[in-house]
C-alpha cells in the first residue's frame, strides 16, 4: 500500500522546487511566417546579410543605424563594408530597398559576456522608401530595471531564421522563464540567423532585449537597460 504522507511530501517538494526555480515552460513550436512586414514591429526588423555570406536579424533604430548583437560584428568596432541590411524583407519582396552596412559600433567592444552582446550597424545611404515609411514611426523600448520583474510574461521575438526560410520574417510566440545570469531565458526555439533578433512584450509591443544565442528550446535575450538604452541614443 502506498503511503499517503510520502505522497504529499513529495509532491510538496515538486511544488518548491517549481516555485525555486520560477521558470514556466509554453510551446516552443508557436511561431508564424510573416508576410505581411508593413506594419507593426514587422516594419523595424531587418535581415543583416554579411560580408562573409552568414547573417543576422537587426532592428531599425534611427534613419539608417540598426540594432543587433555585437557578435554579429564579431565583438568589434569597425568602419569598413559590414555588409548590407535589408528592412522589412519578406521573401523575395524589399518593400524598403536595402543599405549598405559602413560601421559597427559595439556596446563593449571585445567583450563576451552575454549581457554586453548589443551592437549599432549604421549606413550613410539615404533611402527614400525606407523614410517614407518610417515617418511618423518610432520603435517602442522599455527600459529593464530588474529582469526578474519580468519572468513569466508573455513576450514574442521576430527573425530571419535559417531553418525556416531565411528571407522571410519568422515570429515566435513564448514566456520569460528565468533570469539567467541577468539576461532574460525564454522558452522559444533559435536558428542561424536569428541573432539579434527583438524581444518584445506581448501586451505592449515595447522591445526589452535582444537575442544572443539560443537551440531548439530555448533562447537568450540580452536586456536592455538603462545604461544600454543611454548608448542606443548616442550612437543611433
């Protein structure tokens, strides 16, 4: 016969250790091809093609400057051809024509500590389709002051991912599952590609962080904090 108090002890020990461990797991599979890239957060999201052939995902953050991780740079400043952006790609279609990628700024430059891992790409083309668009248009960003204050709140994330088609955009649904090591662990899927990738609030559509690294079931988003933000605006 099983005994009921070893029962009940057991299954308050799941409890704590569910509680302790504050991480919440959704499905890794929620994710939808984009099409329709006009509108929304869709509109920043770029495809940053580099020029060793790989690429990136960035986001656009001023005229023609774009957000992305600095590994995307290889951890280094630079002011040569980076390579080009595309905004608002969606499979053969450039709505928004394309820039050619002249300097790479990097938050930290040589450092490789995940929460560091922000970098600026900027051109100096003038685009007159991408201006259009943009007018009137000003990407959201909420500033992380605890990342704890944010497990378990619904968030999606939008990319150029390698495994699923690599110029349409992809965006993944999820739930911040944990504070890992200061950066946010959210429990959606990563692919080639997909780094520097946004992460954004669910109920808000206001960017937080930004993706460094991940697998097949979990990803890891840089936060942006206050001191991340200041450098966003002075170098935009």
């Amino acid at each position: 016969m099983v005994n009921k108090k070893f029962i009940i002890m057991c299954l308050f020990g799941i409890l704590i250790f569910s509680l302790n461990d504050k991480e919440v797991r959704a499905d890794i599979n929620n994710k939808d091809i984009v099409t329709d890239t006009l509108n929304g957060n869709h509109l920043f999201t770029s495809k940053f093609e580099r020029a060793n052939s790989s690429w990136c995902t960035a986001i656009a953050v001023g005229n023609n400057s774009f957000l992305t991780s600095a590994h995307c740079i290889e951890f280094k400043d630079s002011k040569e051809p980076l390579g080009y952006v595309y905004p608002a790609l969606s499979g053969a279609s450039m709505p928004l024509s394309y820039f050619a990628i002249t300097e790479g700024i990097t938050y930290k430059e040589n450092s490789q500590v995940r929460v560091d891992d922000i970098a600026i790409v900027k051109s100096s083309d003038l685009n007159t389709s991408f201006n259009y668009y943009m007018k009137d248009k000003e990407l959201k960003i909420k500033v992380v002051d605890k990342v704890d204050d944010l497990v378990g709140k619904n968030v999606y994330t939008i990319g150029y991912a390698s495994d699923t088609g690599n110029n349409y955009q992809i965006k993944r649904r999820g739930a911040i599952t944990k504070n890992w090591n200061n950066a946010f662990k959210v429990d959606v899927s990563a692919s080639g590609g997909q780094s520097g990738s946004g992460l954004y609030l669910e109920d808000t559509n206001e960017l937080i962080g930004i993706l460094e690294g991940g697998d097949k079931n979990t990803a890891f988003f840089t936060p942006i904090t206050k001191e991340i933000k200041t450098w966003i605006d002075n170098n935009k």
